[in-house]
C-alpha cells in the first residue's frame, strides 16, 4: 500500500476511531497533527482534489464562525486560504492514499480509498 496519511486531531473522537481503524486493518498511516502543521493552500487544494470536494465541504461551521470566516461570502480558493490560515475550521478526520481521499465521517467512509 502506498503512503497513507491522516489529517488527524487526537482529540477528535472520529479522528481517533478513524486511526485505530486503520491501524487494525495492518496500515500504518503517516499521521499529521494538522492543528500543529497544517496544510498549506496548496497541499489543502490538493487533498480537496483528491476528495471530489470543495472547500466549503470540508466546514466546521462553528470553528469557522468563530475564527471570523465568513463561508458563504469567499470563493473556494480564498475559503482555502482561510482554512489553511485556520485549521481548527477543517473537518477532520481525512486520509489520503496517493490519489485518493476520504473523509472519516463515519469513519468506516476511509475503507473505499484503500
């Protein structure tokens, strides 16, 4: 298998339940704590690429309103700026397997990317 990597939060029930989902199935992810480095516009483009999705489908709305982003009045490219400016805003968890990404919301979703 290929490089694995979770965009995880520790503290995150599903980004937990995500990891030891993974790692019960014998993969051992790259994990990045992403509210300690997080993703850069571009690697967030990239992941969004990867996941058929668009910025704003990756929203915590209450993480974003708090940071003072404002979801419906940004385009997909500035929202990406202001997430990887504010990556509490990021749902997580999300794992990437080469050209593939999923969202761990529930997280049995990750299953189809390996």
């Amino acid at each position: 298998m290929g490089d694995v990597v979770i965009y995880h939060n520790p503290r995150c029930s599903k980004s937990r339940e995500t990891l030891k989902l993974l790692e019960d199935r014998g993969v051992s992810p790259r994990v990045v704590e992403y509210l300690k480095t997080p993703p850069s516009a571009a690697e967030l483009a990239d992941i969004l690429a990867k996941l058929g999705k668009s910025a704003k489908d990756i929203v915590r709305k209450k993480e974003a309103a708090e940071a003072g982003i404002d979801v419906g009045a940004l385009s997909d490219q500035a929202l990406v700026a202001a997430l990887a400016a504010n990556p509490g805003a990021i749902e997580r968890p999300i794992v990437v397997n080469g050209a593939k990404a999923a969202l761990g919301r529930p997280p049995e979703s990750v299953l189809d990317i390996l």
